[in-house]
C-alpha cells in the first residue's frame, strides 16, 4: 500500500486525523467518566486531545472560511493545547517526586 502524499491528499488527511483524535476522545473521556475525577490523568488528557481536535477543526480550509475564522488559529489553539498537556505533565512529576519525598524513612531521634 503506497500513501499519496499530493496536494490533492492532504487535506483528506487532516480529516482522517480529526476523526482518529475523536475516537481517542472517546476513550479517555469514558476511562475519565468511569473513575469519577476531575483530577485524574484521563480527564486532563481528554481535554488537551478536546482543544486539539478543536484545533484541527479550525485548520480544516472548508469550516474556517465558513465561519470566517483568521488564518492561524488552528496552530495557536495547537500552540495552547502543547503548553496545557507540558503544565499538566509536569505539575504531575513535581507532586510525585513531593509524595516520594515524604515517604523516604526518617532517621530515628536519639534520646
């Protein structure tokens, strides 16, 4: 199977990476759904693939004319989304090296 990569394609493609991001959309909004948790990691990654499919909407030539949107948007939307999930990411590795500093064994206290 040879991939096409001409001008033709290529907006074809930005459709069919929209609907494989709704589909994981999908799934980590359920897993999120299930636990019950705002503050777990399904639901965080469900709203940085949410402002990148949104993203990539707002890229697509034929819905950006319609709803007249300025050129760009869809990669600063991208920009945002990249900057939310590198925050989110590391506000997870700083609380888990704290929780794995408080459970370091203490010295004993010598009397």
């Amino acid at each position: 199977m040879i991939i096409d990569f001409s001008a033709e394609t290529i907006p074809y493609m930005s459709i069919i990476t929209s609907f494989l991001f709704i589909i994981s959309l999908i799934f980590f909004g359920w897993s999120s759904v299930k636990s019950r948790s705002i503050r777990n990691f399904q639901f965080l990654i469900s709203l940085f693939i949410g402002l990148y499919i949104i993203g990539e909407l707002f890229e697509i030539k034929e819905i950006s004319t319609f709803l007249n949107l300025p050129n760009g948007l869809g990669s600063q939307i991208h920009a945002c989304a990249t900057i939310f999930v590198t925050i989110v990411i590391w506000m997870r590795l700083y609380n888990s090296q704290k929780s794995v500093k408080s459970l370091e064994p203490t010295p004993p206290e010598s009397i």
